[in-house]
C-alpha cells in the first residue's frame, strides 16, 4: 500500500488532494487540527509516521489568513514555522521526500504569513527530496471540496452578493492569475511522483498563466446570471507575476478555465 502522509489534509486543498491522491492509487494519511493531530507536535507526527511508513508527505497545513496574520504574528510564526520544522526533521530521519504548499505571497513579504511562508521554504530545502510550490490564486469548487474558511476572493463574493452588501475593489488595475483548487490537487500528486521517481529537488511557481481583475471576476458572475453591487477606489495594490516556471518538469498544466472556476463556485454548493 503506497501511504502519503498529507498534513492539513480535512483543508480546502487538502480534500482535493486527498481524492487526487486515490484516484492515483494512493493511501492517504491524513494529519489535521480537526481530528486532533496538529502538525507542529513532533511527538504526535512521530508516532503517525512510525505507524504508517509513508513514502512521501504532501505538507498542506498553515494559517493562511493575512490579516489574521497581522493580528497575531507571533501564533503565525509558531504554528506555520513550527509545523515546518518538525517534518523536516523526521523527512531527515527517515529519508522521506516532501512536497510543500508555499505561496505566492513571498514575493511581496510585508506580512507575518508570507514571512513565515519565506522561513520554511529555507527550512525545506534541509530536506534532500523536495519540491516547493508557489501557489498563486486559488478557487472552484467540486463535490464536498470547497472553501470553507471563506478566505478566497469568490467565497467573499459570494457572502457579499447574498446579503446585498457593495464590495470595494481596490486598485481596479491590478491582476490576480487564479488556478483550480482541482488542478492544484494534481499538481501536488505531479510533484510527489516527480520526487518519487528520483528527480532533484525543484522550487516552481503554480500557476495558470492568466491574468484577471476582480472586475474579470465580477463580470464573470454577471455572465452567470449573478449580479453583484461594486465600487473602486484607488488603493495601491501591486500585481505579483510569476517567476519560477518549472511546472514542464512536473508534466503539469491547468486543464481548467477561469470560466469553469466561476461556475463551479456558483452552481455547487
């Protein structure tokens, strides 16, 4: 039986990854808060890893809020760092490969979580076997997989839509390149076979290659039937591009549109 340990794994992508996973023939592992195995307790991922001798880990956990993140740094730090550090430790202990959730956010590093994001990708690299994945924008859903904690541009949307409330669009000029949270599930499954084959360790942006607006993605709603109140302003808000393009290596592109990300946040509930 093929076991990958999948930290944060009851999450938005880590549910996709998990299905991925076994559509692949995988045996997923899954660590999670939810069920009382917090990543950052070694003692507790020691144990999970001694029990299941998995051959790679998918390491999903974190906070992921911004602003949360400015609130409480120093919980940041401690949960996403911490988390980080204590599967490298056990990757080196037991020569495990590892693929790890990064996030775009570390080229603009002006918060705790993009910070934080920069420290473990140094502590990542202490790992022979790894690849790291710079997510961009992520969104869609699929059955039973969705955005839960309501962190992402479309569930914001959706929240202000259904209670009639105007959404401000800072920076109308300013893009977003948004992938699948499916095709982002795919692209970990591509990154953990890429490792497990005995490739070198590689860091790659993920992303679609498309850029939109907020206004492309209210107006894409309104192509659904689904209108929502806005207003601009002018707030400075910079657009990030991707730099590190890997993603060949991998055998990995997006088969899913901007398009098919809006409906599937719109017809599935």
């Amino acid at each position: 039986m093929k076991k990958v340990l999948v930290t944060g794994g009851l999450g938005y992508i880590g549910c996709a990854t998990d299905a991925a996973l076994k559509a692949h023939g995988y045996y997923p592992v899954i660590t999670d808060k939810k069920i009382g195995s917090a990543t950052e307790n070694i003692l507790k991922m020691l144990i999970v890893v001694l029990r299941n001798r998995p051959i790679g880990i998918v390491h999903l956990s974190a906070k992921k809020s911004i602003g949360e993140s400015k609130k409480h740094p120093i919980a940041y730090y401690w949960n996403n760092v911490s988390s980080t550090v204590s599967l490298v430790l056990l990757c080196r202990l037991f020569s495990i490969p590892i693929v790890f959730a990064s996030s775009a956010s570390v080229y603009e590093p002006t918060n705790p979580y993009a910070k934080g994001k920069l420290v473990e990708e140094k502590v990542i690299r202490r790992v022979r076997s790894h690849v790291i994945l710079r997510y961009f924008n992520i969104g869609g859903k699929a059955a039973g997989i969705s955005d839960t904690a309501k962190q992402n541009i479309f569930s914001i949307l959706d929240n202000m839509q259904k209670e009639g409330i105007m959404f401000t669009v800072n920076s109308p000029s300013s893009t977003r390149d948004y992938t699948h949270v499916l095709d982002i599930a795919e692209v970990n499954v591509q990154a953990l076979e890429y490792l497990l084959a005995g490739n070198k360790s590689i860091l790659t942006d993920v992303f679609s290659g498309v850029q939109h607006s907020v206004i492309d993605v209210i107006e894409e709603y309104r192509k659904n039937n689904v209108s929502i109140l806005y207003a601009t302003n002018s707030a400075v808000d910079k657009t990030i591009y991707p730099k590190y393009n890997k993603l060949d290596l991998l055998s990995w592109a997006p088969t899913r549109s901007f398009s098919d990300i809006v409906r599937s946040e719109i017809e599935i509930s």
